[in-house]
C-alpha cells in the first residue's frame, strides 16, 4: 500500500523516508510543487521543486520570500530527493503545472495535482502517464458534472451591447478568458485589473499569445461599449450593485456566481468522465482521492480498485 511511501498530515502530503512534501501548506525543507496556485504553492521552504513558470509566478507573489532555493526541473527531466526518483509531466491545469510521478522502490507514485483535459492554448496539455498508485484531485467528482465546451461559453458574451464586468481568478483563469474572448469575441476590448496585469506578462514570457489586452482606465472604460474588464473575485464583488455594466463570472463553482448577469462554467478542473478518463489510462489499481470529495467515486470503483479518500 501506499501508505508505505506516502501520509497525509496537516502540512500535506509527506514522504517520511526521504523528507520531502508534494504541495505544502506550510514553509518545509524539501517541497516539490505542482502549480502556483496558493493553495497549493506557499512560500519560504528551503528547497523548492518546481517548473520554471511556477518559480516565476511564486516569485511574483511572494517576492524574496518565494523559496530559498529554486530547483527549476522541466517536464520529463527526473531528478532524485535521495533514492526518490521524481518526473514532472504536464497537468494541463494551468501555465507549468505538473503532475508529480515519485518512483520509489519500483514502485510508481502518481499525485495528479490539480488538472483538466480539454485543450487550452495557455498552458501545456495534459500527459497521461502509467503509474501503480494515483493520487487524484477530485474537485469535480460527482456522476452529475460535466463540464460545457468553454468555447460555447465565451460565445455568450457577444449578446451583450455594454461594458461588462468579468469576475475571474487571476491566475490562470484570467489568461484562459483573454484567450478566448480575443478568438471568439472579436468585436470586444479587454482591459484587465492591475494585479492580473503582471500574470498575463508572465504567460507572454513564456510564449503564450493572449491576443490584445491593455491595463484598466477609467477612460478607456468610460468612452467605449465593447470592453470587458477582468477583474479578481474581490473586486467583482465590489461591483454588485453596479447598473451601468453587465455583470459575469467565470467558474466551475455555481455558487460562487453571485450577482451576475451570466454565469459561464468554464473550469480548470476535471469533470467525472475526465477523472475517470485519467483513471483508465493510468492503468493504476489504487487509487487515492484528495482536493474534493471522493465518495462518489470510491462507490463507483469498488468493484476494480482499492481507493482510499485521504480527506475524509
């Protein structure tokens, strides 16, 4: 069993036999980070594993605080934590996020981190890769989400004949739906939040064409009919009982979709058919659920797989 290698403690995911974490929630030694997102990469560790885009956002957000040593590592390029050989493969979640295999004793160890199938031109698409034992994000896994085509959901937007207010997170989120309106609505302007500016920069560093954006104005937005201004959860609440914009949120979460004239389900993560897609091709046996609720698919596996829900 996995629990050989692997426990779950109030820090994260640790190795006890070769010290180190998989997404710590506090400063450690040795953390191997999956993505940048701040639930799951925090600052000050000693030693910091991760993609170069990853580094580049920690070192964004956290300045000098980020990590005392980096150690960038690219998809496919093993490094070894003692005798723990670790690969980074893409996880297609967003810009440098990874899927962590950890080969210990012959034994291959695969924590998904956060990730998504579909095809989305910010960030490297998904690998799907053989392993023993999966550890699986289950944000989404219920039998009753399936998650629209992002493109019909952008679509959407081109009904509206005002300025709109677009509530999405800033990391990854914010990137995705500049890409996507420039694609697939033409006819509209988008400015963005000055602290999703210095993201969308990160991404262009790295090759990704957003398409055209310009930091928020009062004027710009003032003057015109056509802009969509993309702003972070916090300050899309600010707006709620604005008259003069159309007001739209972005998430896989219903519930965060408050005081919107739209909502688009357009998620980052796995649907059901997707984790069940992964689970297949992974060709793993054990499988153990993290980030979500696993009991639904515990159920639905019971009679393949040995599957432990690590948060329950």
């Amino acid at each position: 069993m996995v629990e050989e290698y692997f426990k779950l403690t109030e820090i994260g995911l640790y190795c006890p036999r070769y010290n180190f974490y998989l997404d710590p929630q506090k400063s450690v030694k040795n953390a191997v980070i999956s993505h940048a997102h701040g639930d799951h990469a925090v600052a000050g560790s000693e030693n910091v594993y991760c993609t170069e885009s990853t580094r580049s956002v920690m070192e964004l957000r956290f300045k000098k605080n980020a990590g005392k040593n980096f150690q960038v590592r690219d998809y496919h390029q093993s490094f070894m934590i003692d005798d723990a050989r670790i690969t980074f493969y893409s996880a297609g979640h967003i810009l440098g996020s990874a899927q962590i295999l950890v080969e210990i004793d012959g034994k291959r160890i695969l924590y998904t981190g956060d990730f998504k199938l579909d095809a989305d031109p910010t960030n490297e698409p998904f690998e799907f890769v053989k392993a023993d034992i999966l550890i699986t994000e289950t944000t989404f896994a219920s039998s009753e989400t399936a998650h629209p085509n992002a493109e019909s959901e952008i679509v959407k937007l081109n009904k509206f004949n005002n300025n709109i207010i677009f509530g999405a997170y800033a990391l990854g989120k914010a990137q995705r739906i500049t890409q996507l309106i420039n694609e697939h609505c033409s006819n509209l302007n988008v400015l963005v939040h000055y602290s999703i500016a210095p993201i969308h920069r990160i991404y262009e560093q790295y090759g990704i064409d957003l398409g055209k954006w310009q930091l928020y104005d009062r004027k710009t937005m003032k003057h015109s009919s056509n802009s969509v201004y993309i702003v972070p959860p916090l300050t899309f609440s600010s707006y709620k009982h604005s008259r003069d914009v159309y007001k739209v949120f972005a998430s896989g979460w219903g519930n965060l979709q408050e005081y919107c004239d739209e909502k688009l389900f357009i998620s980052d993560h796995a649907d059901w058919n997707q984790i069940l897609t992964l689970i297949e091709r992974s060709e793993a046996k054990e499988i153990w659920t993290l980030h979500g609720n696993g009991h639904e698919l515990k159920q639905h596996l019971k009679d393949s797989h040995a599957v432990k829900i690590l948060n329950e």
